[in-house]
C-alpha cells in the first residue's frame, strides 16, 4: 500500500500556474474546437469536475484532470495512467473509471515532470474499462491507496494499453450498430 494521500497539497500543486498552463494546453490539445477552458471551483473536484469547457451554441462539458508530479515511464514503468476502480472500499462506492453516474465528459493525464498529457472521452474510456477490465488487470499494476480517511483501490495501466482497450471498444460497437 502506498503512503497516504495529502488531497489539499495535491490540489495546491495541480493550480501552480505553471501546472494550470500546461493543463489548459493539453486540454486545448485535444479539443482543439473549444473556446475556452474555465478552472473549476475546487468544491466541484468531488464530482469530478476541475474544468469547465465552453464550446459555440453555449454548450458546456467538463474535465477531471489527473495530474501526477511524476512519470514513471521515464524509470522503465509506462503503468501511469491510474484508474480508480473503487472510490471507498469500505462502502464500494464505484471509482471514477468505472462509475457511470460521473459528470465528467473528459478525462486528461498531466505530467508535471515531463510535461506529457494523454487525453480520453471520458465514456469511451469507461465503456472500454468496464468492458476490457480483466486484460486490463492482467497488464496492470493493482494499488490500495490511503486518501484521507479511506481506502481506494486503483489499477495503473499503460496508456498504449488503456487507448487500445478503447479502440477495440469502439470497433465492436460500431459492429453492432
């Protein structure tokens, strides 16, 4: 089990402006049709939502931005995207990667270190999570993490492995539509 988690110093680190800057970059990266990129209030960070994305017509979409200091990828491990399975073990309440009641439209990997991001459609990314999780777990790393007063439980996937989940998602059901 990892060392606990400091939600407010993770929440301080990821609104250092260099980290929002490289964020909204990211997010401007891959949805390069959005007029602006509004920070969220941190109140709404619960629910998932970190960022707010303004589109023509007013039409409106979320973002839950992971922002990791490190990336271990640069250590020989490409196991970084880390995808909550379950939120609180001790009620199991469902994590946001499997959760089909979330907000989020998005969902945006950062890494401060090397300044890479990897961005997802966040019910694609969950479709194929649900639908792809024992090969997902078979190549993964399982994680309990201490976040405050709970447990979660976490699985850390490579994103070549996550987007190919996705892909294949996506070409089985567009083989039965």
């Amino acid at each position: 089990m990892s060392a606990p988690r400091d939600f407010n110093a993770d929440l301080a680190m990821s609104n250092q402006p260099d980290v929002v800057a490289g964020v909204v970059a990211a997010i401007r990266h891959y949805i390069p049709e959005v007029l602006n990129v509004i920070q969220a209030h941190k109140q709404n960070d619960m629910i998932g939502v970190d960022y707010w994305l303004e589109f023509a017509g007013g039409r409106m979409e979320t973002v839950d931005v992971k922002v990791r200091q490190d990336d271990y990828s640069l250590r020989g491990d490409d196991r970084t995207a880390c995808l909550e399975l379950v939120a609180n073990i001790g009620t199991g309440k469902a994590g946001w990667s499997v959760d089909p009641d979330k907000r989020t439209d998005w969902i945006i990997f950062y890494y401060i270190e090397t300044g890479k991001s990897f961005g997802y459609h966040a019910r694609q990314l969950r479709s194929a999570v649900n639908r792809f999780l024992p090969e997902l777990e078979a190549k993964g790393k399982a994680s309990v993490q201490k976040t405050g007063r709970y447990e979660s439980k976490s699985l850390f996937v490579s994103h070549k492995e996550l987007g190919k989940a996705i892909y294949l998602n996506s070409q089985n059901t567009t083989a039965h539509q």
